[in-house]
C-alpha cells in the first residue's frame, strides 16, 4: 500500500470513527461512577476515566493536553490532585481559560477603523526643484495663512503643476512640473519623526529606526514604505508641511474676515475658500488645544507637536494609507501570532484598544480580582501607542456639534489624559504600565474605546450587559396583535414594550457617551432637558441639536438627550451607574457562576445543578466574588469529575459491558477500514 | 403512466374493493366488566431510574488543539511550527495557520463568528492534513536526523526504531504505547480490546508494502519501517479520542 492510499484509508476510518461516536452519543449510560476521592488513593491502579478526569482538568488549566511527563507524574503514588489543581490556578493557561469565557461573549476585537482627521498624516510625492521624486507628509484641512493653500495641500497647484488632495486619482505623470526650491522650502520643512527616531523628542534625534534604533519592540514594525525613501536609500528625516511642524500645545482661532467666496478664488486654488465660521468670528485670535478637532479647522498654528508625535502617518494619500504591521489573528494570544500583515493607519488604535481590553481581562482572572471590577474597575493597562492615543489622539475625535454648546474640547473624558503614563512613547509597544484610575467616569471594560466602537448605539451596550452579566435576553411579545403606532416611547409602543421597558432604562444609562464613538457630554453643559434645543416655530431644532438631541422627544420647552428617555435619572448616572447597578443585582453572581460552570462542565447547566450552583454563588459572594475559589470548587466537584460522563466504554460501545456501558452487541472495530465504534 | 390511465385504474380498484366489502357496520359485542374485590395495588418490580445529567465528549476548544499541537512539535510558536511543517515542501504538505484557523473552528471576534462546538467534515479534513505533517516533520526530526536525536530529546517517536526491520508484537507494543500516551492521554492496556492488534496489523501492513515498492525501486522519502511508524502516528493523531474530552 503506498502513502498516499494510506492516508486516504485512514481519513475514511477517522470520518467513519466521528459517525459511530455520534451515533453512540444517543446511547444511555448507566448511573455515572462514584466519585473519586479527590486525592488519589497510593495503592489502587488508575482507571481509564482516572486517566480521563486528569486529561480534562490539564485541558481546563493548561490549555493543552497533559504531556507524557505529566502523565508520568499524575501516575506517581504521590500524585494530589487538589495540589495539581491549586499549582495551575496562577498559571497563564488559567486566566486565558477565564478570558476565553468573556471574550467569547463580548467579542472585544475590532472590525472598525478609525482615523481621527487631525491626527492623520497623509503622504504626497510632488517631484522636487532638481527633478527628482519627494515625498511631503500634510494633514487633510490643515488651515494654513497663505490663503491659495489654507485648508488645502501646503503647496499651490502652480507650484506642483497639479492639484493635490486626498484620496484624488488624476493622471499626474503629464502635468507635474518640479516645485521651485523656494516655494519648497516656504512651505515644507524637515523633520526627524517620532516613527523613526526612538528619541524623537531630544534636542537632535539620533537613535535612528534600524540603524541606531536596533531594539525597537517587537511589535513595533513600519512598513517598508515609511522607513525607505522614494530613492530607497533609508529615510533620515521627512518633509513636512510647516504648519504640520509646528511644536505648540495651543494655537488660536484663525479669521480671514471673509464670510462670503469672493467673485475669483486667490492664484491658482481650484476650491472655494475656507470661510470664517460663526463660532470663529465670535471667538477670534481665543487659544485653542493643538489636539483638538477645532483646532485643525480653526487655527493655523497647529500642528503634529515635536516629532509629530499627535499624527500618525499613512505612506500614501488614497484611502486606506499603510501604516505598520501587525497580526490580522492571534489565536493563542497576542505573544504567539500566527501572521504579520501590513495594515492601514486607521487599524492602528483599534487594534491597540483590543490588546487593552484583553490585558485588562487577563490581569483581572490572573490576579484573582474581584469579578465586579470588569465592570466597576476604573484602572487599565496601556502601552505606547495607547498613550499616545489617550494623551492626544482621542482628544482630535471632538468637538464637531458639541461646540454648538460650549464644548470645543471634552471637558470630562472618560480616560483623564492626565493619567497617562509620561515615559511611554507611542512606539513602546511592549511596555504596558497600569493606570490605576482612568478618571471619574471609567467603568471596567464598559468605558474602554473597544467596547464602545464594538457595541455603537446605547442599546446595543445595554442589551449585552443585560445579556452577558445578567444572563437574561430580550424575548418579544408574540401573542399581540399589532396596529400601526407613532409612539415614539418604545417602553409603551404595543410590541415593543416587552423589549424596549428593561432595553430602554438600561440604554439610557449610555445616553452621555456619543453613539459610535466614546465622548463623553457632561451634565453641565448637556442636560437630559435641554430648553436650548426646544423647537422653533416651525416645529425645528438646530442642526447642533438635532446631532445630540432627539426630534422625538421635543417640544417647544425643550428636547431630551438622546437615549435618555428611558431612564433620565440613568442617564445621569453615566455607565458607572449601570456598572454598580448590574454588579451588585443579585442575577450578577449567579450568572458569572453559571457562565464559569456551564463552561468548565462543557454543557448547559441543567435544573437539575441548582443546588450546586446555589452553592457555589454563595460562595463565590462570601470570597469576594474572587473567580479562583470558584473554578477550584468546580474542578473539585463531584459533577465536574461526571462530565461528559459516558465514559470511555460507553461512548466506545461498550465492548467490556463496564459501568457505563450500553446494552446489545459491540461494534466492529477494523482498523483496515469500516466501523470502528468510535475507536481504532 | 399518464393522469388518465392512473385515474381509471384508482377507479377499478376503488369498485373491486367495495364489490368485496361487507356491507354495513360489525354487530357491537357488549362489554362485560365483573366486580373484584378492592385491595392495594401489589408491586411487581423496582426499576431504579438514574436520572443525572449525561452528556458525550466535547470537542477539545481549538486553542487547546493547536497549543498541543505546537507542544508536539517541540514546543514551537505558531510561525515557527509553521515554517518548519512547510519544510522544503511549500504548501504541500503545510499551507498556513491563516488557512486553517477558520476549520479548525477559531472564533472570528472581529467579525462575530462563534467558535464551533462541533465537528464537520472539513474540520476532520484539516485534522487530518495538521496530523500528517506533524508526523512526516517528527519523523524526519526523531528517526532521520542526519545527527541521531537521543530518545529522550525525540518530540514524537521517543523510541528506537532498529533499521531494517519489522518489529515482533511483544516489541512493537511498547513502542506503542509511548504514542498512545502521547496522544491520547492513557496507556495502550486500558484502550478497548483488539486495538493494540490492529494497530500492530497495520504496522506490519505497512511495513511490508513499502518494503515491497523499495524492493521494485520505488523512490521512498522514508525507510519501511519509518512508514509504518509514521503510520501509527497518523492513525493516533487524528483520533476522536484526541480531539474529544
């Protein structure tokens, strides 16, 4: 028999082997053993569900099977289980067991982008005075003084020959003339980047990225494109345009006195003008926060800061420019990926706000904290990247309508920007420092960016809680027949309510973090009953309104918050409030102790387990909801050793007629092919 | 048959049935219920009924399939198992962890895909692939090492294997063992009864037809007896037994 026949044979006896153990799986078995006595008794032989019981608890603890030295060992005479099970209680395998749990619920990873605008730099190749290719980094609307190019690229199209802005595809090759070594050096200057340089921030950079730079994290890889110049030779330093350069943490609010576009647009700019907005003719010549949105739309002396350290760069200025690499999966955990891809820009934070949500998972299991603080925690973990984005980044992401009120940067973020570590820099990948309170609004995993992007609306985030830590889900009325309704109020709309009466309360609780995003409105400046948005005569509200306020729920005294009509008093509360709500109901601990137990016996829990999961939340309560006195309880039970109790003679057909064998004939076992019942 | 002709026929036989048919209803036969004198009910037997939750083997959770996987491989990362299963072979033998991570039944939380419970038939076929180039690479690394791998450093075969040979049942059989307990966790002696012989049975099998096709000059990449290792190895590490707890 060749090879290849071999294997075909046995791939036919494998699939035959999974039928006969489905089919067997409908067997009855006999009453289950008698537990063992958790320690195993010197004297007498394993048996093969001994073997069975060590293999599933390795699994469980490990997260692998048991080794032939383990084996060895779990043979000895001495072999304890409980000391077995106590040493690998603080091991990796465990707390990745528990996370597993959660995150199969939550599912905390990211199918988003995200790309604040201020914070983007985008890259052109414009073709320099001696005739050869350069490439100039520029932020999309960067306000710039010289009015050809303000809100535009930093140099006009009678120098470069063409228009250049983001994300346009012309044929370029004909009209592209060399920029004037003037108009160059005007506009653009050059810059040692924080992306490049691991001591951006010195006076003179030196420490050059895989030159002098040699011990860059691991996890920290620019692509190609952003390390190699247009020449090929390794980039020393970018040129940037001057606006884009600048250093200063506050800039002011630029007019140019034009309200109107004027009959001819200035030299050679082919789109309108920026115009003075309302708010910036109200405001002018006010400081502004570089890192702000307004400020990239307001200010001309804004930019990147040093190094550019509040961008991060794209390698081209078409949709989705390159960035780094980094793993599109890391099944086994972020320290064992699988591949390395090269990513756009806009992937960058997102994939570092799921690493953030999966330390701060993996430190609460394996530092046996209190269950509740995957809600009520107000501490993270952050690295390099996340520094940058909570320091800066996350700022860029307001204010658009919110200025309409008076907020033209957040004034109660919920992770303070204050409490980010100073000594990270956005490229210590491998460095994770502990906040230990993110601010006065931080609410577990509830407040974390991943959370909030992942579960968008104010629904969606109360729905999985009501789900995930409360274990109930929503089942709607069926029985009602149903008119048509404009109730706007889906607590009392036929149909609806059944849902909507616990979904809405619970919603409102989000009602102060921006939907799709995590900005936060306070009290001060954003009441749940907001006269400023009642509606005009003729049954309107502004546009600003409109974003934050609901049309639904106006009138002309006034309009409600978004959100909050379910529960204004929730609203107020913010997602801490919904934290310590679902924390301390009574459901919260009987529902984590059904999630860790269904999990660990590898079934649902059955009535028939009330009385042991009675128990085991007792408990978990009276321990301080400390998740390893649970899973060690479990894996001493009784049920746990009975699990996917058809034992190995029984799932096999019971050739022995042992305990859990069922009755009638047993199956042909053939190794050659053909039935084998379950077995070779 | 056309709908004419069925119709006739259904017809004929409708006429021929009530053509035979009794007429009319059965005569009723009165019921006779006679008096017994009242007393308990005596029991007849005990039945005990076990009632406790019983439920089969779950698949193993796919993490704990590839981290034992890698374990078998000597411990290795995902990428470094990866390139060594790809060998000098391309994607002949080993595509990528990026090919099979979705068979093998991964959850996909970016974009909400639950990890699968149970097995199908694609998932065996990757099983099966995974399982083949775990035990060629092992026994290129045990058994053909150009610088022979001391038993104790061998990832899979940590046996000797004498060249040349088909083993005799009594040598063969712990030598076996040590890949039972590899794979499936518990010793030969306590597997079902005939399984330690047909996997002898298929040793020799194999053995003897690689032996054969050396013998007619058929180029093989691995000496008879390591084919008849190698499938052993293939048998255990695609076993039900390895991929349910």
């Amino acid at each position: 028999m060749n090879k290849r026949a071999t294997r075909v044979l046995l791939t036919c006896m494998c699939l035959s082997a999974l039928l006969a153990l489905s089919l067997t799986r409908e067997a009855e078995s006999a009453p289950p053993p008698a537990p063992a006595p958790t320690k195993a008794a010197p004297a007498r032989e394993k048996t093969l569900d001994d073997y069975r019981h060590f293999r599933i608890a390795t699994i469980d603890l490990t997260g692998r099977m048991p080794t032939r030295e383990e084996l060895a060992a779990f043979e000895s005479p001495e072999f304890d289980y409980d000391a077995f099970v106590r040493a690998h209680l603080i091991g990796p395998g465990y707390s990745e067991r528990l996370t597993r749990i959660y995150m199969d619920l939550l599912r905390l990873e990211p199918n988003v982008n995200f790309a604040t605008t201020p914070a983007q730099l985008l890259r052109h190749e414009i073709i320099g005075p001696d005739g050869k290719p350069e490439w100039i980094y520029y932020r999309e609307g960067q306000r710039r003084a010289r009015e050809e190019v303000d809100g535009e690229f930093c140099l006009s199209p009678a120098e470069t020959g063409v228009p250049i802005r983001p994300r346009m595809r012309t044929n370029e090759a004909d009209s592209k003339k060399p920029v004037p070594k003037k108009a160059l050096e005007d506009a653009t200057v050059l810059v040692k980047p924080w992306w490049l340089y691991k001591d951006y921030d010195a006076q003179a950079p030196e420490r050059r990225y895989q030159a002098t730079w040699n011990d860059a994290d691991p996890e920290y890889r620019p692509v190609e494109a952003l390390v190699t110049g247009v020449d090929g030779k390794p980039v020393i330093h970018v040129r940037v345009c001057r606006e884009e350069a600048q250093e200063t943490e506050n800039g002011h609010i630029l007019t140019t006195g034009k309200t109107k576009q004027p009959p001819k647009l200035p030299g050679s700019r082919v789109r309108p003008l920026v115009l003075d907005s309302g708010y910036a003719q109200k405001h002018k010549g006010e400081p502004v926060a570089c890192a702000s949105k307004l400020a990239l739309t307001s200010a001309a002396d804004c930019g990147c800061g040093k190094g550019l350290a509040r961008c991060v760069p794209g390698d081209s200025d078409q949709n989705g420019p390159a960035a780094f690499y980094f793993p599109n999966h890391t099944p086994l955990g972020p320290q064992e990926p699988i591949d390395s891809a090269r990513q756009q820009a806009q992937r960058w934070f997102p994939h570092w706000w799921a690493r953030e949500a999966l330390a701060f998972l993996e430190d609460l299991f394996g530092e046996d904290r209190d269950f509740r603080e995957i809600l009520t925690g107000r501490h993270t973990f952050v690295n390099g990247p996340l520094a940058q984005f909570y320091g800066s980044v996350q700022r860029g992401n307001c204010c658009g309508p919110e200025t309409g009120f008076g907020m033209t940067e957040e004034g109660e973020p919920l992770f303070d920007p204050h409490k980010v570590p100073a000594d990270l820099r956005p490229h210590d990948t491998g460095t994770w420092r502990l906040v230990p309170d993110r601010g006065p609004h931080a609410a577990g995993i509830l407040t974390m960016p991943m959370f909030l992007e992942k579960y968008a609306s104010a629904r969606a985030r109360g729905a999985l809680l009501y789900n995930a830590f409360l274990c109930k889900s929503f089942v709607a009325d069926s029985s009602a027949q149903l008119t048509p309704s404009t109730e706007p109020n889906l607590m009392k709309r036929p149909g609806c309510s059944t849902c909507h009466a616990t979904l809405e309360p619970l919603a409102a609780y989000f009602a102060r973090v921006e939907p799709g995003s995590f900005v936060f409105l306070p009290q001060t400046l954003f009441p749940v009953q907001n006269a400023v948005c009642k509606k005009d005569k003729n049954g309107k509200m502004n546009g600003s309104c409109t974003a934050l306020y609901d049309p639904a729920f106006a009138d002309n005294t006034g309009a409600t918050l978004r959100s909050a009509y379910g529960s204004p008093a929730h609203a107020d509360a913010t997602p801490a409030g919904a934290a310590h709500e679902i924390a301390e109901s009574p459901e919260f601990a009987s529902c984590a102790v059904e999630r860790v137990t269904s999990s660990f016996l590898g079934r649902q829990t059955t009535p028939d387990d009330a009385p042991m999961l009675a128990e085991l939340t007792q408990d978990f309560k009276k321990h301080g909801y400390k998740m390893r006195v649970l899973v060690a309880e479990i894996m001493r039970s009784p049920q746990y050793r009975r699990s996917n109790n058809l034992s190995g003679d029984a799932w096999r057909g019971g050739t022995d007629g042992g305990a859990g064998a069922p009755k009638g004939p047993p199956p042909v076992e053939n190794v050659h092919g053909g039935s084998m019942g379950g077995a070779h | 048959m056309s709908r004419a002709s069925s119709a006739s026929t259904l017809a004929f036989v409708i006429a021929s049935a009530l053509s035979v048919a009794p007429i009319g209803c059965a005569r009723e036969i009165p019921l006779k219920v006679q008096a017994a004198q009242a007393a308990d009910l005596v029991p007849q037997d005990t039945v005990l009924q076990d009632t406790s939750h019983k439920e089969p083997p779950r698949m193993v959770p796919p993490e704990v399939y590839m981290r034992t996987y890698l374990t078998l491989f000597g411990g290795l990362s995902p990428l470094d198992a990866q390139k060594k299963a790809r060998g000098g072979d391309g994607g002949n033998v080993f595509d990528s962890w990026n090919d099979y991570i979705a068979s093998l039944g991964f959850p996909d939380y970016h974009v909400d895909i639950p990890r699968q419970m149970q097995t199908n038939a694609l998932m065996v076929a990757t099983f099966e692939r995974l399982g083949v180039a775990l035990c060629d690479r092992a026994v290129e690394h045990d058994l053909k090492s150009k610088i022979p791998v001391p038993v104790a450093s061998r990832v899979i075969f940590a046996f000797d294997v004498p060249k040349g040979s088909t083993l005799p049942e009594p040598e063969f059989l712990p030598r076996y063992d040590v890949l039972h307990r590899t794979f499936l966790g518990y010793p030969a002696r306590l597997g079902p009864d005939g399984r330690s012989r047909r996997f002898y049975a298929l040793y020799t099998e194999i053995v003897k037809d690689q032996a054969s096709a050396l013998k007619a000059g058929q180029k093989l990449r691995f000496a008879p007896e390591e084919e008849g290792w190698a499938a052993v190895c293939y048998a255990l590490v695609r076993h039900p037994e390895f991929h349910l707890y």
